[in-house]
C-alpha cells in the first residue's frame, strides 16, 4: 500500500503486527485471495486454523469425501501454466487428490511464506481513528491491518447433535469434518453413522464396506441422484485440457456455473413419454445433471417438483429390497432438489446388505448416547465406533464463532440477527473495510468458479484504494436495503425456500437456528456478476470511500 502502515502501539497481546491485508482462512478462497492481493504489492497475512492449505478439503477426510462438481470444472481457472501441470484423476475427485491439488496451488504459487497455521481468529475489531482492524488470535496475540478479508467458509463450522451423554461414550467417535489424518479401520467394528446428508450419504456407502456392522440414524432422508464417478484416462485429461477454455466459458454463462444448463422446456410441455426419457437419461448420467440439468420449472412449480419427486421415488422402491425400508428412505417432507441433493454410488444398495440396518429417529428418537452406544425411545444399541455426519452451521456459522465489531463496537452477530444483509454478498454497512469470500448473500453454485470472481472482484476494489489512497471502504445503508431486498425477492417462489435446511439457514443444533432465514443468493450467477461488475465500472460510486 502507498500509505504508511500503522506501527505497534504497545497495545495489549503478546504481540502486534501490521499488515496491509490480513486474510482469514486457507482455503481456495483464501488462497486465491492471498495470490492476487501480493500482486498489488500489498503485505498480507493469512491466519489458518489447520495445520495445512486447503479448507474443505484439508478438514474433510472421512471416506467417500469427494466433490460432486466435475473436478474439471471446479479447479481454479486463473492459471494456464497450473491447468496444464495438473491431471485430474477422477471425474468427481477424491477428497486426498484435491487436498494434493491444493497443496501443490501452495507451492506453485510460493504462498506458505505468508499463511500462519495453527492461528485461529477469535476477534476482529474495527478501529475507526486507525481506519484498522484490529485481529486477536486465540492465543492471544494481536495482529493490525488496514483490510480484513473473510475467507472463512460457507462450510465450515461443523455442529454436533444436541443429544445428552455425547461426551461419555467410551469408544471411538468422530465428526465428518474432524476426521483423524490417520488411517481409520471399520473392520469388523460396530458402527453408527448419524445424519444422511451429503456426507453421511458418502460416508455410509464406504463405511458399509468392511464394518462387522452399520447403523445409520436417519431423521431426514434426503432426495439423492446417482453420481456416476468415473477414472480418468491420460488421454481423456488431455482432450479435457484441450476443451478447458470452453468448459470455463459455459461455467461462466450457466445458473449456477455447473456445466449443467437447465432445460429450457416446461415439464408440462413435453408429453409423458418426452418427460420420462429425459429423467431417465439424467438419471444414468454423472453429475448434477438431475438437478441443474431438468426442466426449467421443477424447483418452482409444485406439480412439476411432485411429479419428479415421484419419478425418484419409483427409483428407490426399485433399488431396496425391503419395501419398508424404502420408505424410509424417501422424503415426505420436501421436493426432489429443495435441499442440497447428495450424489451417491451405489447409497440405496447398502440397505440391502445384511450388515446394515436403518433407525428412523423421527419414529423412534435418540435419547442419549450411553458409554457403550446409542439409546432410542425403543432399543439400546451397542458401537464401536460412532460417526456424526451432522453437518455444519452453514454460511453464517463461521462469522458467528468470531467476535466482529464494526464502528462503534457493534456486533456483526448484532446486526445479523434477524438474518444477514448485506451489500453483494462482500460488504457490510457499519463494517468498513472487511470484504466477505463466500459469504452470505452471494453467488455460490459450482463455489471455486464464485470463489474466482468474487476474489478479482475484491482486489480490484483494494487496486482502486491504492490508485486513490483511500483508506476507508464501506457499503452504505442504502446499498445494503438495496441487495438484501434484492436477495430475498429472489427467494419468493423457490420451494426451497419453504424447507428447512441449510440453504435456509436452519439448524436445530445450533441454539436460535429453527427460524428459516434468507441466506443465499439464489438468482443466476451472471446476473450477480453483471451487478457487480457494474459498480466496479462506475467507479465504485455506491459506496461510502475515503
Ligand atoms: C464434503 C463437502 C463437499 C463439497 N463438495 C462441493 C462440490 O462438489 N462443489 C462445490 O462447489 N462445493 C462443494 N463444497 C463446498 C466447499 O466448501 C467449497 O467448494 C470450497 O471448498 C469453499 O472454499 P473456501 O475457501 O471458501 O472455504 P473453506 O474451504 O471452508 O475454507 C475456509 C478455511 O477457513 C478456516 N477458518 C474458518 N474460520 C477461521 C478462523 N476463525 N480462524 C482461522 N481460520 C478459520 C478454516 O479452517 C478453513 O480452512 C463441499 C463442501 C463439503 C464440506
């Protein structure tokens, strides 16, 4: 930055530092983030809490972790030299490879030298007569720095279930994204998974494998499509390579940057059998196909919605044996595609295994977790090892676990209490120069693609600072009304939005979680882009800059 940094003023903390740009969290955003700030020769500090790059994908390492994006669409796209050093293995890649690819990312691009590991944020406190943030780590030690940028993640604050005795069970117990770096053995070991979200989803079809046994604890059984993964061949990575240019730039024109473009027809203009053939084409084809892929109307319109629901539903009866069991395993309370639809290999078949077994909890509930496994209302069963995929605490969760306050000392969690607003997903009014990653209220679909944008976005924000040696950056009250009425019309008419989930902010094991609120921007991503780019173009006018 041209201006002088503020130097150490002895304040309390076991040390203080000053930065140009602190960056919280190293993931692919974060990452990016880092790239592109040194660019503008600006001094950045990454705080991590991991021991490692890679967010997501460095947390997650339970089995089956894998993307259900085309691995080849969701690599960053900013580097030609790194898309031809990199060969994708798999169409949906395993999380160890991706945890490799981002790793690699680190190195290439020298970016270690300037992420502190092992370095949680717990507070971040605006200081208006420094124009600073002021960032503590849990440790204690302060950090300063004119910008501060979230890279925190949507997915990041895992949540346990609120059930009694959690803490006496004597055998082994994980949370999905707490996962050991060490190898974990099922064989021949009692097992429970609790939750059939996306990742218990991917978790139970490996874990089926060689444990002596399995129980899953089900409350919502979600809608799943199959993945239909498949290696990738050094010839087929090289077509892949060739056709990059063109995969970005469909990702660039889709929704939700997926390569999957919705159908343009209704799902009442085609006749019945037009209708089922396209169902089943996108059923036996890999990827999200099933729900970027289908008829325009299907997430808005009820029949539509009811009537693939049913399409789904036939297939589950046709793929477990047990007819009761099936049941089970087909929502009631939600449309296909109204939740985040988990991709599966082979999930539906494992219940027709003798070595599993389903517990509907909504029939028969937990009531506590005993030293030796799990009570319900109708059984007391015994486990070796206990897995929660319970999920997280999604898009806020992340901003909830650190202290923020903007001017005047005012909670971040304050102002958001009644659901977040924002100014496009990257700004809040009252929080000067803190820029959001992935934050609510943005574009996420096929995230590294978002993630992309926002983080060029950002930097030529702090680019236009530099140019004009301004020093405080914050959205007005006006901007802020303005895209949060925005994002919620948005919402009206999306089924999804009449369901609790994480996309609608509920979490019924996080206190003060059970009210659905409007979290995500659910309109196309380039109208988001087109918004954007807009203020960028005319001078950043819509904010508050001095
Ligand atoms: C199992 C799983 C599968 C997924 N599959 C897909 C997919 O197929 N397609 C897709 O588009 N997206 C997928 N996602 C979403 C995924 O999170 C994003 O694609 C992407 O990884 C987000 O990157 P990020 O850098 O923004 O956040 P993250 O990867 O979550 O990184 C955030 C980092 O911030 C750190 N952090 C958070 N708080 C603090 C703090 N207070 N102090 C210090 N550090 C902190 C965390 O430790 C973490 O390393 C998946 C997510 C999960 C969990």
């Amino acid at each position: 930055m041209q201006e002088q940094l503020i130097k150490d003023d002895g304040q309390t903390g076991v040390a203080t530092s000053d930065y140009d740009a602190i960056v919280i969290g190293a993931g692919i955003s974060g990452l990016y983030q880092l790239h592109r700030l040194r660019a503008l020769g600006m001094h950045v500090r990454v705080f991590e809490t991991g021991t490692g790059v890679g967010g997501t994908w460095y947390w997650n390492r339970y089995p089956g972790a894998r993307f259900d994006s085309e691995s080849w669409s969701y690599g960053y796209s900013f580097s030609k030299e790194l898309l031809d050093e990199w060969d994708w293995k798999e169409h949906f890649s395993p999380q160890p490879d991706t945890l490799e690819y981002l790793n690699l990312v680190a190195d290439k691009f020298d970016l270690r030298r300037d992420i502190q590991f092992q370095s949680r944020v717990s507070a971040a406190h605006y200081d208006e007569a420094r124009r600073a943030w002021a960032i503590t780590l849990q440790d204690g030690r302060i950090y300063r720095s004119r910008f501060l940028i979230t890279a925190i993640g949507p997915l990041s604050a895992p949540t346990l279930p609120r059930i009694e005795g959690i803490d006496s069970f004597r055998g082994e117990s994980f949370h999905t994204y707490h996962w050991p770096h060490e190898p974990v053995s099922f064989e021949g070991k009692r097992v429970a998974v609790i939750g059939t979200g996306a990742t218990g989803v991917q978790t139970i079809q490996e874990v089926a494998k060689t444990a002596k046994q399995l129980i899953v604890f089900q409350r919502t059984p979600n809608w799943c499509a199959p993945l239909h993964n498949a290696k990738i061949s050094k010839e087929e990575m090289q077509a892949i390579r060739g056709r990059y240019p063109e995969i970005f730039q469909r990702c660039q024109e889709t929704f939700s940057c997926f390569v999957h473009t919705p159908d343009s027809r209704g799902t009442f203009e085609v006749s019945d059998e037009e209708r089922e053939a396209l169902w089943e084409k996108l059923y036996a084809s890999p990827g999200f196909g099933m729900w970027q892929g289908n008829f325009r109307d299907i997430l808005v319109d009820r029949r539509a919605n009811a009537l693939l629901s049913d399409f789904v539903a036939r297939k589950i009866r046709e793929r477990v044996k047990n007819p009761a069991v099936a049941e089970k395993l087909i929502p009631t309370n939600h449309g296909f595609g109204t939740r985040r639809v988990p991709l599966e290999t082979k999930y539906y078949e494992v219940y027709n295994q003798p070595n599993v077994m389903l517990v509907d909890i909504r029939e028969t509930p937990i009531e506590c977790i005993t030293p030796t496994g799990i009570k319900t209302s109708a059984a007391e069963y015994e486990f070796d090892m206990i897995v929660y995929a319970t999920g997280f605490d999604a898009i806020t969760g992340s901003f909830d676990r650190i202290d923020i306050r903007g001017t005047d000392g005012l909670r971040l969690t304050d102002k958001w209490a009644h659901g977040p607003e924002t100014y496009l997903g990257v700004m809040v009014q009252g929080f000067p120069n803190m820029m959001m990653l992935m934050g609510p209220h943005t574009a996420l679909g096929n995230i590294p693609r978002s993630i992309e944008y926002n983080v060029d976005w950002v930097t030529a924000l702090l680019r236009h600072a530099q140019a004009h040696h301004l020093t405080r950056l914050e959205a007005t009250e006006g901007g802020v009304t303005s895209w949060t009425d925005h994002v919620k019309s948005l919402g009206v008419g999306l089924l999804s939005n009449e369901v609790d989930s994480w996309m609608t902010g509920v979490n019924r094991n996080v206190e003060g979680k059970s009210t659905r609120i409007i979290a995500r921007y659910s309109g196309s991503a380039p109208a988001y882009r087109e918004r954007c780019d807009k203020v960028a173009a005319e001078d950043y006018r819509e904010l508050a800059l001095s």
